[in-house]
C-alpha cells in the first residue's frame, strides 16, 4: 500500500480530459461499469463520469461514501483522477481517498491511501505495488471516500 499527502499547493494545472484528447494519457472508465453507495436525485455517475468540473457526485447516505468500479475484463490503470475544489465547495471535501483493488469485493486489497488538505485542481492518485509497478485491476476498483465538513448545509 501506499500513501500520500496532497495540498492545494502541489495540486498542479493538469487536465485528463485535454491530455486525453492529445493522445497523453487513455481513459478507460468508459470499459467498467460503475457503481455508487448512494446518490441525491441528480447528483450520481452522469454527474461524476461527464466532463464537466461543474456537475459532481454527492452522496445521499452514511459513511463511508464508496465508488465501486467493475471491469469486464483484466486492466492496468496507472492513475485515478479526481477534480475537487475545496473553495468552490459549499459542504463536504473530499479529505482521504482509499483506494483498493482485487478481483471481487471479497479479495480487496488496499493499494493507495491519498490524504487531501483544501485540494484545488485535478488530482492524480497513481496505482501502483510495493514494487512500484502499476496495478493490474483484476476487475474491480474500490474507493472510499472521508469528508471535511465544511458547512452544516448540502448545496
């Protein structure tokens, strides 16, 4: 397992999307089928798969707050992007992303643990093993997702 630590100061000006376009980087969330904990009407996998930095995910339940990600097939993944703006959010940030991977929910295993200080910006969470190569998911992807509460109130 790893772990890291990202501050508003070291989130970089990065963008999947448009790296995506260039050829950079491959996206393959369109090859899974995803699952949430729960979602407010509105608020659910459109919102947090579309590319747009104004529409989000919001959860409508209890901790933990997860997002289940299901292969059809074996896959390495190098990173997992998420955009969150700490300033711009009107309740919960996102402060500590656990992300596990296995071949079912029976076998996760924990492969990278983020802990997030006021992020601003596109962060990437890279998945890779003790031996620093990336992670072969063998179907699915867990990630867990702790809150700061900013404010008493949901948007």
């Amino acid at each position: 397992m790893a772990f890291s630590s990202v501050s508003d100061e070291l989130v970089e000006e990065f963008n999947p999307k448009k790296e995506e376009k260039e050829g950079s980087i491959l996206e393959v969330g369109d090859q899974a089928v995803w699952s949430l904990s729960s979602c407010k009407a509105g608020f659910g996998i459109d919102q947090l798969r579309d590319d747009s930095t104004d529409t989000y995910w919001q959860s409508d339940g209890q901790l933990p707050h997860l997002v289940n990600i299901q292969f059809r097939k074996k896959t390495t993944i190098q990173n997992i992007w998420i955009f969150a703006d700490y300033k711009a959010d009107e309740s919960y940030t996102p402060s500590r992303i656990s992300i596990r991977a296995g071949t079912g929910f029976s076998d996760l295993q924990e492969v990278e643990v983020v802990e997030l200080n006021e992020p601003n910006g596109w962060i990437a969470i890279p998945l890779k093993d003790a031996q620093d190569k990336y992670v072969y998911v063998h179907s699915y992807i867990h990630a867990s997702i702790s809150y700061t509460q900013q404010s008493p109130k949901w948007p």
